[in-house]
C-alpha cells in the first residue's frame, strides 16, 4: 500500500470519526446522514471480511436511526411547547404541548423496555428527563415555572432521545470505524465505546491492538480529593494489565469526564 493510499484511508477514518461526534453532540436525521455517508466514503477493497461485516452492520443501524419515528415525535415537542412559552396566558392541561410530550415519554418508556441492557439505559434518561419536563410543562400552565426553567428542562429531555435515539449507530460506528483502521494497516485509535452497565468498567478505547478500559471514580475514593479515572489495559491475548489511578486537579475535570462520558 502506498504512503498516499495509506494517509488517503486515515483521512477518511478520521472524518467518519469526527461525523461520529457531530452525532455524539447533537443527534439529528442530518448528523446521521453524516455518518452514513462518511462510512460509505470507505473504500471496502481494502477490508477483509470482519471489517467489511462491521461496516455493513453499522450502515445498518444507522440507517434505521435515521428512519427512527421518534424524530416526528421530538420535533413536536420542540414545536408545541415553543407556542406555549410564546404564549402561555389561557393554556390548559389540554394544550398541545401536554399532549406532545406525553407521546414522547411514554415512546421512551416503550423503548426501553424492548431494549437490551446498554440502549435501555440510554431510553432510561430520555424518560426520566421527560418527566421533569412534563413537570416544568405543567408548571408553567400552572404559572409556577418561568420560561427559562422550562426551557432547561425541555432541553434536557430531547437531548436525552436524540442520544437514545442515536445510540446503537453510534456503538456499530465507533466499532466499524476500529475494525475498518485495522484491516487497512493503520495504527487502531478507537474511539471512547460504551460497555454494558452491569460491569465495573464504564467505557472502552481500542489504541493498537490492545483495550484500555476507564472507569470515573467519584472523589475521595483511592484518596484522591477530586476524583479520579481508573484505568486497565488489556493485550490482544486477552492478558489484563493493574489497575492504574489518574486523579483529576480539580471538581471541573471530574465534571467534563462525566459529561464525555455521558455524551457516549
């Protein structure tokens, strides 16, 4: 393979990567249209079976991200509560905007109960978030919650579903994207994976062809004030290496861990 081919494929890798988080961010119809075209931008002449099935699935599931109705249903939400909080004066508990929501945390709710354990707890945030929205929405018709409280609470809740929403194309993405970079010849930098929730560990990345597994361990445990970030490396042959501790300086690295963690 020539150097150019070889730096040609690693610009594609990491475009698709950066289309992942677009998505991560702020999951849309268009941010996944974004992923599906960055991963179809992927020459498949140059990946052997594995990595070709792992990009096949996870065009797949985006696909199905992208058709997903609970799109119709957020922009409801968005649409009808925005007429609330233009014009909140004679709203009953029969406005649209009661109703919208409703819909959604109750889609949610069903949701999660089809799900498998890691995409329900995903379904699991966007109902729990719904029903302090459906709260602020009532209060709100009520006169007790100002705009900018319903705002937050609203805001919270769709950003909550777009993630659910988005969630298994992202986990079939980040692993295609790995598989893809290996069966080229590039060195593996995996993106952060989430890991099913039952285990200690709380995400994974692949770097080489080793998996370095992270867990964000609250402050004052292994002594550390601010918290800190556990940290095992695994080998290919499956050889797990100590734990390691990496302690944050300060409240606010341990805040923006959480928030990465909570975008994936």
């Amino acid at each position: 393979m020539s150097s150019t081919t070889r730096t040609n494929l690693h610009n594609l890798i990491t475009a698709a990567q950066s289309a992942v988080r677009a998505a991560e961010s702020h999951g849309s119809p268009d941010t996944l249209r974004g992923i599906d075209a960055a991963l179809c931008a992927l020459p498949v002449n140059d990946m052997d079976g594995r990595a070709d099935c792992a990009l096949y699935a996870a065009i797949r599931a985006v696909s199905v991200a992208e058709d997903a109705e609970e799109w119709e249903l957020l922009a409801d939400v968005e649409h009808q509560v925005s007429r609330l909080m233009i014009e909140p004066d004679g709203a009953t508990d029969e406005h649209p905007a009661v109703l919208a929501v409703v819909r959604l945390v109750e889609r949610c709710g069903f949701r999660q109960e089809k799900a498998g354990a890691a995409v329900a707890r995903a379904w699991d945030r966007g109902f729990m978030s719904g029903l302090q929205a459906m709260r602020k929405v009532m209060g709100a018709i009520g006169g007790g919650t100002d705009g900018r409280a319903l705002d937050g609470a609203v805001t919270e809740f769709l950003a909550a579903v777009r993630r659910a929403i988005a969630y298994s194309a992202l986990y079939e993405a980040r692993g295609a994207l790995a598989e893809a970079a290996r069966s080229y010849g590039l060195f593996v930098v995996g993106m952060r994976q989430t890991l099913p929730p039952e285990g200690r560990w709380e995400y994974a990345r692949r770097i080489g062809s080793a998996y370095y597994l992270f867990e964000v361990v609250p402050p004052f445990v292994e002594g550390h004030p601010y918290g800190s970030v556990a940290v095992r490396r695994d080998a290919a042959d499956g050889a797990a290496g100590p734990v390691r501790y990496f302690p944050f300086s300060s409240i606010k690295a341990l805040d923006a861990a959480n928030e990465a963690l909570y975008l994936i």
